[in-house]
C-alpha cells in the first residue's frame, strides 16, 4: 500500500507491506515498532512525532493527541496497474504529391519508376494517394510569346479563331468530361465550348 504523506513542504510516498487496511475506516493505526524493524527511525518531542527513511530524512510529522496517540495526515495512493505490452514502431507510407515535391517536382512515371525498380532505399509510397496537379509546375510551364503590332481587326466570321484548352479537372463532370476547349470568333464574338474527355480530343 502506498501513503502520500508532506513535510516541510515536500511530498513523499510511502511504500508499506504486509499493512490491514481498512478503507471505510477514518483513522488507522500505524505501529511504531514495525517502523522501527523495518530500519526506519522516529522522534518525539514537545508533543510532536516525526518520521524518518533509513538516511535520516524526516518524511512526516504528527501531533499529539488524547490516549497518548500522535494524529498524521497521509493520503492514500492507489497502486499503478504495470502491464507488459509491445509496440510496434512503422514509418507512415507517404503519398506521389510528397515524393513529387521532394524530388524537386519530377513527374508521377519517373517516381513510379524509381519505386518499380528499387533505385532508392527506403522509397514507401502510399500507391492508393491521388496524383493532384502541381500548381508550381503549372505555373512553371506556362510561356507567352509577345504580339506585334495590330494590322487590322478582322471582319468576316472565322477569319481569326480565339482557343484555350483548359484541365485537367480534379473531378470528372456527369459524362466524365476533364477538359474543355473554349473558342472565340475574333469579329463576330461567338463563343463555342466543347467538353473533352482527354486532352487529345481537342484536335
């Protein structure tokens, strides 16, 4: 049984065997003689007890009181349940878009291909994570060629052709579309949007 008791404002536990305790019972009584058997130490004077570890250090203190009995205050402490068990350490498996950008943004195949191969130890892929566009790669891309200058606005439907394919779409539409090609007639403003399964069906 273990008693947490205070003196001089430090907190001890007091570790007890072979003890009767009686849990419903306010007071209990402690024997001074098996204190004193088990190698431990205890004073009193002017009415006070004190007791004392093997080296010497006064643990916990009590009063006098009727029946030349010494009141102490300890609080009980309940055992720690120690239960044997194992635990097994593993490295998380992390997703094509971490290893996307910890290669310095190569492409999904090439990472697949180290993986296939074994060319880099310790290379755990979750194989079931999504592949999302790279915006950084995206943005990388994308080149403009400037304009000369303006000659003269077309007038006649179909003589200047406005296009921009856009995707690919994380989420596929109703009919599985990803992709969409826009075109603008330059004279007449007509819009036209064609909905694209993949990327090569804009031709």
């Amino acid at each position: 049984m273990n008693l947490q008791s205070e003196c001089d404002g430090k907190t001890y536990i007091l570790e007890l065997h072979n003890v009767l305790h009686v849990p419903n019972n306010r007071n209990n009584l402690l024997s001074l003689g098996r204190w004193e058997t088990a190698g431990r130490s205890y004073t009193a004077c002017d009415g006070m007890l004190s007791l004392f570890t093997k080296e010497g250090k006064p643990i916990a203190r009590g009063a006098k009181v009727r029946n030349n009995l010494y009141k102490m205050t300890f609080k009980h402490v309940p055992e720690m349940v120690h239960s044997n068990c194992a635990f097994n350490a593993t490295s998380s498996s992390r997703t094509w878009e971490t290893w996307h950008r910890r290669f310095g943004h190569i492409g999904y195949s090439s990472i697949k291909k180290l993986l296939d191969s074994q060319l880099v130890d310790r290379l755990q892929i979750d194989t079931n994570s999504l592949k999302p566009d790279c915006v950084a790669c995206m943005e990388a891309k994308l080149s403009k060629t400037p304009y000369g200058p303006t000659l003269g606005c077309p007038t006649r439907p179909g003589e200047l052709m406005h296009m921009d394919l856009w995707g690919k779409y994380d989420i596929a539409s109703i009919h599985g579309n990803q992709y969409y090609l826009l075109m603008v007639d330059d004279a007449a403003r007509y819009i036209t949007v064609k909905f694209l399964k993949t990327k090569d069906q804009a031709t």
